[in-house]
C-alpha cells in the first residue's frame, strides 16, 4: 500500500489530451458492454436493465467531466483517493476516477470487496485509453484495512467516497488526524427519502413511479423511496393500486431478461432485511409481500408504518414504508422528513402547483423529483447529491464537482485578493435559521463598500460559546489563505485537540447542537494592512443547490386536470380538499350562508386561502387586489384581531 502511494504521480499531461482519453475510454466502455453487462449480472445481480443503465451513466461521466475539464482547464492537486460503493460499481467507481482524472491528479482506485471485478474491467478499459499507470491505481480489499490507510496517509491530498454516513464520520476522523488541513473530503451518503402523493395525483402516474422508485435495483439505490406518504382520502384505493402492481413485478435471475427485481448483494444484507421485514410481520404491519426464490432474494414487501420517524435506519433493499395523513397535517409531514436529517432525495405527486412550489421551497433535499420516479438521475442535466446526513457535496455530475478536486487557483494577488492572514474563518451559531441539526449552504451579499464579498460554507452542528481559538489555516480554494478559528466549547473530544479539516468535512462532524456556519470574509490587499473588521448582521439567501425535476407529461396533467377539475380555475390551484364546491357559490346561494354551515363562519376567520401570491388574484372572488377580496379582507382581522 505504501508503495503504491509513493509510486503515484500525477498525469502531467495538457488538459486537452487528458480530456481525448476520456472520451475514447467512453467509446471501450461502448464497445466492451458485453462482458461488462455480464460482470454486473453475475457479480452485482444488476438486471439487464439496470446493467444497460449502468453503463450509460458511466459513459456519460467520462464525457461530461472532459467537457469540463477542456472548459476549465483545471491543475492537479495530487493523489486522490476514491472509494465507491457495490450498489453502483461501474458508474459511481468511474465518475470518481473521471472526475479525478480530468483535473490531472493521481487516483488511488479502492472499490467496494464485494465488486473488485467490474472494477478491474472498469480500469483495464482506462489504461487502455491512454491513462497512465502511475496516474490511476487498482487498489482492491477491506475496508478496514485498506480504506483506512487510503485515508490516513498524508501523502493523500484528498478523498472522494460513496457509502454509509457512518464510514463517512469515520474518513473524517481519520482525514482531520493525519491529511492536511485543505484536503478535501466529498462524501455522498445515505438517504431516509420520502415520496408525498396528494388527493390530486394522477393514481396511475403514482403507482408507476412508487414502483419504480422503491422496488427497481432490488431496492439498492441511494435514491430510492423508503418512506410513502399518502393521503388518507385517497390511500385505501392506491394501495390496493400498489399491491395489483407489485403482484406484477417477477424476482428471479438477473440474467433473465423478464426479471424485473434481482437479488440483495450479500448474504448479510439478505439477513438484516429479513429481520426487519419479520417484525414488521409479528406486529401485523405487512399490507403485502411477494414469494421470493432461493438464493440471496428478498421478496418485495410493503409495510404500514406512522410515519418516517418510525424507521431507526435506512432498509438497504425491496422494501416500501406507507404512511398516511391528512390533507391539514402536509406541514406536520414536511416536518418529520426534515427532522430526519438526511437530505438526499424526495418525490411529491400533485396536481396543484402551489404546492409544488411550497414543497420544493420547505424540504430539505439535494434532488426533488415532481410527478415522475425519483431515481435516475442523468449526469449534466440532473447533479445528484444531498445535504444534511446525506453528503457533503458538491453534487456528482453537476458544474462545481472538479472545482472542488482540483487544486487552488496559483496566486490571487493578481486579482487583488489579500495575502496570508487577511481571511478569517469562524464558526458562529446561526440565531434565525431554520430549524433542525444540520447546517445550511448560504452565501452573503458583498460588503456595502465594496471591498469584498463574505461567503458562508456548511459545517457541522456543535454546541458552544461563542469564544473562538485558532487552530490553524489553509490555502483558500481562491487562492489566498483561510485561519481557523473553533469556538472553545465546541470541540469534539473524538477528534482530539488538533482537530483540523476544512468547512467539507466538517458537515459530517458529531453532535447535534445549534447550527453553526463557516463565515469567510474576503477583502482586498489594498485593504491588507487594515485590521480585518468583523462583519455584522447581513441578510442571507439560502442556496441548497436543489433541483426540481418536472415529469415529460407535466402539459399533459395539466390538461387532464383541466377537464376533471369541472373546468374551475380556481378549483384546479386548491385541490377538492381544501373548497367544495358549494363554498364557491356561498354568496349566491343564501340557503347555504353562515347561519347554516357555522364551519364556513370558522374558516372565513383564517387568512385567506384562495388568494394567489403568483397571479396576484384571489381564486374564490377573482378579485385584482388583496384589499379587495373580502375573504382576504376578514381573514387578515377577523373578529379576534389581526390574524397569526
């Protein structure tokens, strides 16, 4: 292993040759898809499909991180390790390698024990490319032992991993311990990922994509769907939809081409979840479960659960949590999924826009997916990576995945940026943010004279004074200096007294104390020799770098809905749930006014519910102006006073 380390160098080669490699190993990995499908089947038990998957989402990293790289021309930082996981061991192995690749650094490869042969084909086919030997290394094995040296060698200038948040704390430690202050650790982790399905969904739509979503890949994705909320309006009628199309599903040998779920990776894995499923079925919570064949199968099941807190760990395979909940408890829902703190994937299917929009804004979540599966991510168009439990960022396949690879920018005196010592990074907690345990991406508005801009980068929650001690610096990614500067209470005796790492790692750091952000202030070397001042209180954006994804039939479902909706415009943005229709002819029919119907008196006490922010129109009244709309009028100073 240590010679291996030594032996590693980085690929001193133009940017634009290094970027041709990338796409003729593109066109091996085309043209070798037979033994590679044949490696995915017997050593993975990916399906043909998911094999065919596979290798088009590794395909399309090698071009796209080439693309970028002749876009950005970035400089190596060194040897670089990359750890990936069994549940993708062609596509994620080769973004890593891709990626690492494309900025020029030396990648010490390390796949997961159970795939080591796709890995060789996946690295035969790259060398036969044109990348050097001593640029890109096979280094198969345990993780205990291999993994923690690839990570606790200071020779390593950085650590790229996919896996289980908890190995993840464990490279951290390792990380802050011997590597240097700057290496940078990206780490995409696991996921408790949620779907909502609403009284508006199309059920067909839905049915399609929690089947896809929960059971596809064996339920092997970091993606898939662990925990379904339905509404309970609704849900008697869907899950009977879920259970006729699970009957659909065959579980049999991945080399079958009629075989829609495979096998779980190991014996261990098939364990853990037969467990699972078993208590579930001694406390008569299976609503359905399918017959799985001998060997290493887990047959689909769906289980009832009260909602996602229910579950104490990710279930790592074919198997669907349902919950259900009122139309008036969307927020409470919301809120048990944020609460979780992992952040990686959700689904919602709806028909009402508003609540799209809500949604995407209050769920904290790398990847949104409206009205479709939410897997299956297509790299360029789609960066997947979550926040929170579940990563580090940035996202895999997305613009900012070399940046944060490559090495810092020379020198930025050149652009007037101040030298060693003019940065000051501080953790301080966060008094108005959002609620949870986790810390937020945020950046600031530039300085109101104009002599520099503040940033602020994710870190760990940590629970202490606002005291502060400096424990060291590195070189910014911008090019000029960071100092360190740790509140005196908020160290982690795990880490021991020199805890060092940078704001990346920091995100998987221990406790779950206030949240705390990573403020860097920047100013200009005119200004170098002035004491740097302490910014104040600055009004922050938040930028979590989601991405909603919309559905090819989204015009189509909105046509549907058109027509189902009785034509109603307004009828259509609040759902069947939220009016009736008799609450829209009120004032035209006196037989139903508030004498007669006294939970119409109590709703029209609220704020207004119809009123549009978007249209700037209220949809029960079509009035132009809030001021105009009596229900907004009486919602906003009802007979109790100003409403909450």
């Amino acid at each position: 292993m240590a010679r291996a380390i030594e032996d590693a160098a980085i690929w001193d080669a133009p940017v634009a040759k290094r970027a041709a490699v990338l796409r003729k190993a593109a066109e091996l990995y085309e043209r070798e898809f037979g033994p590679i499908f044949a490696a995915l089947a017997l050593e993975a038990g990916k399906t043909l499909s998911d094999a065919v998957g596979e290798l088009r989402e590794a395909v399309d990293f090698l071009r796209y991180y080439a693309a970028e790289a002749e876009a950005n021309d970035p400089r190596p930082r060194g040897a670089v390790t990359a750890i990936s996981p069994w549940n993708f061991p062609l596509a994620i192995f080769t973004g890593q390698i891709a990626a690492s690749l494309a900025t020029g650094a030396a990648v010490l490869a390390k796949p997961a024990e159970q795939t080591p042969v796709i890995a060789a084909i996946a690295v035969r086919l790259l060398h036969e490319a044109g990348v050097p030997a001593s640029a890109l290394q096979l280094l198969p094995g345990q993780g205990g032992t291999v993994g923690r040296l690839l990570t606790s060698d200071p020779r390593i200038k950085g650590v790229i991993f996919t896996g289980s948040t908890d190995t993840a704390r464990l490279i951290q430690r390792a990380m802050s311990e011997n590597l240097d202050p700057g290496a940078p650790l990206i780490a995409e982790t696991g996921g408790m990922n949620a779907m909502i399905v609403d009284s508006t969904a199309l059920p067909e739509q839905a049915v399609r994509d929690i089947v896809a979503s929960a059971f596809r890949s064996a339920g092997q994705r970091c993606s898939a769907l662990r925990c379904l909320y339905v509404q309970e309006d609704i849900a008697p009628h869907l899950i009977e939809m879920i259970k006729g199309a699970m009957d659909e599903l065959a579980v049999g040998d991945p080399w079958h081409l009629s075989t829609d779920v495979g096998p779980v990776i190991d014996t261990e894995a098939q364990a853990g979840i037969r467990a699972h499923v078993e208590a579930a079925r001694k406390a008569g919570r299976v609503l359905h479960e399918l017959a799985a064949p001998e060997g290493c199968f887990i047959a689909p099941a769906m289980l009832r659960v009260t909602g996602i807190a229910a579950l104490e760990r990710e279930i790592f395979g074919p198997v669907l949590h349902v919950a259900t909940f009122k139309g008036a408890d969307l927020e409470k829902v919301v809120a048990a999924i944020n609460a979780t703190g992992y952040g990686l994937t959700f689904g919602l299917h709806s028909r009402i826009d508003t609540r799209v929009q809500e949604l995407s804004d209050q769920v904290h979540a790398g990847n949104l997916y409206v009205n479709r599966n939410q897997i299956g991510a297509v790299v360029g168009s789609q960066p997947f990576g979550g926040e929170g439990l579940s990563g580090t960022g940035p996202k895999a396949g997305g613009p900012l995945y070399l940046q944060r690879i490559a090495a810092p920018a020379p020198a930025a005196a050149a652009r007037g940026l101040a030298p060693r010592g003019a940065f000051q990074l501080r953790r301080q907690a966060e008094p108005g943010g959002r609620g949870g345990p986790h810390a937020d991406l945020r950046e600031e508005p530039a300085d109101q004279a104009g002599h520099g801009t503040v940033e602020e980068r994710t870190v760990e929650p940590l629970d202490g004074d606002a005291d502060h001690r400096h424990i060291g610096h590195v070189d910014d990614p911008g090019g000029a200096a960071i100092d360190f500067h740790q509140p005196a209470m908020a160290r982690d005796p795990a880490l021991g007294e020199d805890q060092r790492g940078t704001a990346g790692r920091n995100l998987l750091g221990q406790g779950l104390g206030r949240k705390r952000v990573l403020r860097v202030d920047r100013v200009h070397a005119a200004d170098a020799a002035q004491p740097v001042q302490e910014p104040g209180p600055r009004p922050v954006r938040v930028d979590r770098h989601r991405q909603v994804v919309a559905a090819d039939q989204r015009e189509e479902q909105r046509a549907v809905g058109k027509a189902d909706m009785v034509g109603d415009e307004h009828h259509r943005a609040l759902g069947r749930e939220m009016l009736g229709p008799l609450d829209l002819d009120a004032q035209q029919a006196p037989e139903h006014g508030p004498a007669q119907r006294p939970e119409r008196r109590a709703r029209e006490e609220r704020p207004c519910r119809a009123w549009r922010r978007v249209s700037g129109r209220c949809g029960g009244c079509a009035a132009a102006s809030a001021a105009a709309c009596p229900r907004a009028r009486r919602g906003r100073a009802g007979p109790s006073g100003p409403a909450a």
